[in-house]
C-alpha cells in the first residue's frame, strides 16, 4: 500500500516574539491567511490525514492548527514531536522512520532548510528553497515507514499559498 507524505513549512511569522525567542514567534496576519489557504487547498486535492504531526514551536503549531481546521481534521489530534524543532535531516528521517505503520497519510508542520531539505532527499525532486506555508507530497509505494530513505519518494504534489493566490494549483 503506497504511504503519502505532507510536508509543511509554517506559515509566515512575526520577526520578533513577546519574550525575544525564535521558538514562541506568532504568525503574521499573512501567515494567518495562508495556512489557512493551504489547508483549503488541501481539502480541495481531497487529502485525508491519518495523523499531523507539529513542531511545537507556536508558527508551526499554529499553521497546523489552522490547516487541520479547513481539512476537517481535529486539531486536538494533532501531535508535537519537539525533534522536529531546529531538526537535521537525520533527525527528520529518524521521526518518519518512527511512525506507525498503520498510518499511510501523514502531514508533518515544521521548519526549514530541514522540511525542504527532506522532501528533496526522498524524493529527489529539486523545489530550491520552499517558501512559508509551502506543501510538499511525496508518495512512497512502501509498506513500512521505517522504509523510508533517499530517492524512494515521488513528488506528487507541490504548492505554496502564492501558486495557489495566483490561480496557477
């Protein structure tokens, strides 16, 4: 059975944070608009999550809590896995690897260069430098998340809240 994907970039934030910290930075009002964009244009593709999984630095969490609402996903089954906070790709792939196996669609919410870097890893598509409130799919025809490894992904699907303002996804 082919396992899918999602792979997000938060959406844009503010520059600085109340208590001067990267990790409690707040969305923009851009950032707002857009991951909830993202999430519309999510439920538009017909993507069904098995499970979201978020950094929980407050940007990421709050671009998942905002796509889980416009895809009719419960936002109080979203999980934060604080690997995934200034994670390496090491890091990143080890939490992919992790994921139970009965889950064949996953969306993770996190953070860059790491997010971008690992779709491109595994998929060994070139998307450069994926912007705020990005998603990329990738499609593994795998029966083990622990399967997962460079080259063996897809890309099926790639957009940013640009592309989909613009008419062009």
């Amino acid at each position: 059975m082919a396992k899918h994907l999602y792979l997000v970039r938060h959406a844009k934030t503010q520059r600085e944070s109340i208590d001067n910290t990267d990790f409690s930075r707040e969305l923009a009002d851009r950032g707002l608009r857009d991951a909830s964009l993202a999430g519309a244009y999510c439920k538009k593709m017909d993507y069904h999550l098995d499970m979201m999984i978020s950094s929980p630095a407050n940007r990421a969490l709050a671009t998942a809590e905002l796509m889980a609402q416009q895809m009719d996903y419960d936002p109080e089954n979203i999980h934060t896995n604080e690997e995934l906070y200034m994670a390496s790709i090491r890091t990143f792939l080890q939490v992919i690897n992790q994921l139970k196996d009965e889950w064949n669609n996953v969306m993770v919410v996190s953070h860059n260069p790491s997010v971008t870097y690992l779709g491109e890893y595994v998929s060994d598509a070139e998307v450069g430098d994926m912007p705020t409130g990005a998603v990329m799919k990738v499609k593994f025809d795998i029966g083990s998340w622990a399967e997962v490894s460079q080259n063996i992904g897809v890309l099926e699907d790639y957009v940013s809240p640009r592309m989909i303002k613009d008419g062009l996804k």
